[in-house]
C-alpha cells in the first residue's frame, strides 16, 4: 500500500471521472477537501455518495463549477446543491445502489474510502459504514484510502486488503459523532406507542433520532430482542447490557446483530471495535426483503414527513423539493410485512415543529410518494396507534383523523368528508 500526501492522492483523480465517497460516520474528509483544492485542475467531475458529514466543500464556490453531485442520498449538508441546477438525486432503494456499480449503470471511476490500518493479514476495515462502500471498492477501477488508526475494525464483509488499494493517506482523526439528545415528552408518549405493539422475540429495525431512541428506551421489560437493521445508534446498548437484545430468536445470523452501517457517540464505536456480536454487511443484503423476511416478527419502525388520508406516506421531499431519500424505508416496511408475525410501523409526531399537521387531507403537490398506501400498517403518533391495513378509503380516514392533533382534526374531518363522498 503506497502511503502519499492527501494532495499526491487527489491527483489520481482526472477530469470526467465519477468519484464515490464513502458516508455516514466514515466520510473522508480530508481526502474530499483536498480533490476539491484541485478543483482549477480539474472540470467535470461527478459525485456519488449517500449520506455525507461534512461541510461538502465540492457543493460551494468556487468548487461547484467542477464537481457536480449526483446522491443517492441527500443530507443537509447538499441539500442544497441537489435542488439547484449543479446536483441532482437518484430515486433509488438502499437495497439496489450496488446494482448501478456492479451492473456497469453507474462504473465508478475512482472510490475514495476511510479505513483502519491492515491487520497482520494486510486487511484494512471498512468501520462503521459498509453499506454500498463495500461494492463501490469492489468495482472502481481505483480505491484511495484515507488510513486512520481510530476507525473501529468492525467484524463482518466490510474489509479490504491492501492490494486492492491504489494510494493511502495516513490521518488520525476521530470518525464523525452524533451524540444522543434529550428526549421530549411527545417523543416519549410515541416511543411507549410502538414499544406496546412490540413483542417478546420480535426483530428489530430502527433509525436514528429521538423517536427510535424513545422507543427501544421503553423495552426493559422486554425479552429474546433480535436486531436485523440497515443502520442502529445508541439506543440499543443500554438493551444489550441488560440482556434484552440476545438474537437467539432470529433466523438470520441467530444471535448476532446485523446491519450496514452505525451512527453515534464514541461509546457506540467502542463498542462495535473488534465485537464479533455486530456483523456488518452490505445494505444489498441486510436491506434484501427475501432475507429480512426470514427473521420472524419483523418490527420495522419507520418516520414520515406526512401521511394522507388514505394512507400515502411521503418521507423523502417537501413538496418537490427533495429533502432526504428513499434510501432503506421499503425495503423494511415490505420484509416487515411478509415476515411471520411482523409489523411494519412509522412513527411521527402529530404536527411539525410550526404547528403544521402532519396527517393531511392530500399530500403536497410535487411531493413524492416514498411508501404506497397498499403497504402501510401502523401509524403512530402520541395520540396513540392505528392499523391500516385491510381498511377501506373512508375507514383510513377516520383511523389517521383520531391520532392527529386535536387542534386539526375538525379540518381534516371535513376534508375527508368532501373527498370521500362528494362526486
């Protein structure tokens, strides 16, 4: 493995390549600012990534004039970019990003990774985000390294050897934190909703953020948990020291926790260094509904940015502006639903932080619909539980109108009313 400055590294790049960088808590960041110090050099140069942390300096001046991103993911740090005429997003499931790489759709000319050191073997770590990092180095017909002895060695497929790397920088640096927040009251009335719909045994998928953290945080009481999920912060540990995430229920990886990717506090990264109990693989195998559905009572806890009356789930634009993505909400919600005892669940607060509800009588024009109303179970908010699902047009409606604020419902009422039975 060739050890080079971050700025002899960015020079591998050359003008029209399609560059991907690694995300989540993994992005390399020192190796991003210094391809976009070459940015006189260089014109054209395409971006692919999911979530990044960082300022992304490829998306400001003067550096938007050579690199334009096409995400398949979109964070608030290219929010930006991606709804202006520089950037762009691909509507993609998690599930089926390494389908562009590995099918020729997207070829990847350069792949630009943080990992560990080599281990005896020569072995680098992809840490905490194997995701679609894993086919991205598989099929570059470059891989850049930034090497950093504080990326957890995480066990699982997320491995590289150093042979396959084409030029490394040496970078000792923490990895990107997010640290838990306090939890709110509605925040907490919601996380006591999903954790009663949870039973003993059940498998787990969750996010990140508040609600998922007020859900796992009411499951003390709870036995035999199993974790198969595309990402997990946190949340779970408390639940793993107390014995109440043991796996020994699952069918998949019995025993073992399963995701692609973690975000969190340096104690999650601690925890995760070297700890065979936490297998990472691929997002096109732990987000593959053929193998979630395997594990039994599946419980998939997802959020929404707003739902319809009849059901429609909106969870990646506000209106046409596209704020997140797709990303793994699918495939979780549909493994969820073919798994034997599962649950599929979103979790939302009633209204927005601007009193907005958040249960509406249509969706926003230009909004997307990220999950079809034929999927939708439950739905959760803190004015309780309900279940969609088997439920006609004008029954759905009823059900969404009583865990909506109370200061909406009349409206909604009366919406429903119009759409349902004027013609």
């Amino acid at each position: 493995m060739k050890t080079v400055s971050a700025a002899e590294a960015a020079s591998l790049i050359k003008s029209g390549d399609r560059v991907f960088l690694q995300g989540a808590a993994m992005t390399p960041n020192t190796l991003i600012d210094a391809l976009c110090e070459r940015h006189d050099a260089l014109e054209n140069i395409e971006i692919i990534s999911i979530h990044t942390e960082g300022e992304a300096k490829y998306t400001l001046a003067p550096y938007d004039k050579t690199f334009r991103i096409n995400s398949c993911f979109v964070g608030g740090n290219v929010r930006k970019s991606v709804n202006s005429f520089s950037g762009d997003y691909i509507p993609i499931f998690l599930s089926e990003i390494h389908l562009l790489f590995r099918r020729g759709i997207l070829p990847l000319d350069v792949a630009i990774v943080q990992v560990s050191p080599p281990d005896r073997h020569g072995y680098c770590s992809l840490g905490v985000s194997v995701d679609v990092a894993l086919p991205a180095i598989q099929t570059a017909k470059k891989v850049i390294a930034q090497v950093n002895p504080q990326v957890p060695r995480t066990h699982g497929d997320g491995i590289i050897h150093i042979k396959n790397i084409h030029c490394a920088v040496e970078v000792d640096a923490p990895i990107h934190l997010h640290n838990v927040t306090p939890i709110s009251d509605v925040e907490q009335k919601i996380g006591k909703h999903v954790a009663g719909l949870i039973e003993n045994g059940a498998t787990l998928q969750m996010g990140i953020g508040n609600i998922p953290n007020a859900v796992l945080s009411n499951l003390g009481n709870h036995k035999r948990l199993g974790i198969h999920t595309e990402m997990f912060s946190d949340g779970v540990l408390p639940l793993i020291e107390q014995g109440v995430v043991t796996g020994e229920d699952k069918e998949v990886k019995t025993g073992k926790i399963v995701t692609c990717f973690a975000v969190g506090s340096q104690k999650l990264y601690d925890f995760v260094d070297d700890n065979p109990l936490v297998h990472f693989k691929e997002a096109g195998y732990t987000n593959d509904t053929a193998i979630i559905r395997k594990n039994p009572k599946v419980t998939a806890i997802n959020s929404a940015i707003e739902i319809d009356l009849t059901g429609q789930v909106c969870a990646d634009t506000i209106g046409p502006r596209q704020y997140s993505g797709v990303g793994g909400q699918m495939d979780f919600i549909r493994g969820a639903s073919l798994s034997q005892g599962g649950k599929p669940i979103f979790a939302m607060p009633s209204v927005t932080a601007k009193g907005i509800s958040k249960i509406t009588p249509y969706l926003r024009q230009g909004a997307g619909v990220t999950t079809t109303r034929a999927h939708v179970h439950y739905i959760a908010t803190e004015y309780g539980v309900v279940d969609l699902f088997g439920k006609n047009l004008k029954e759905r409606a009823k059900a969404l109108i009583s865990i909506a604020h109370p200061n909406h419902r009349e409206g909604l009422e009366k919406a429903a009313h119009e759409r349902f039975t004027n013609t």
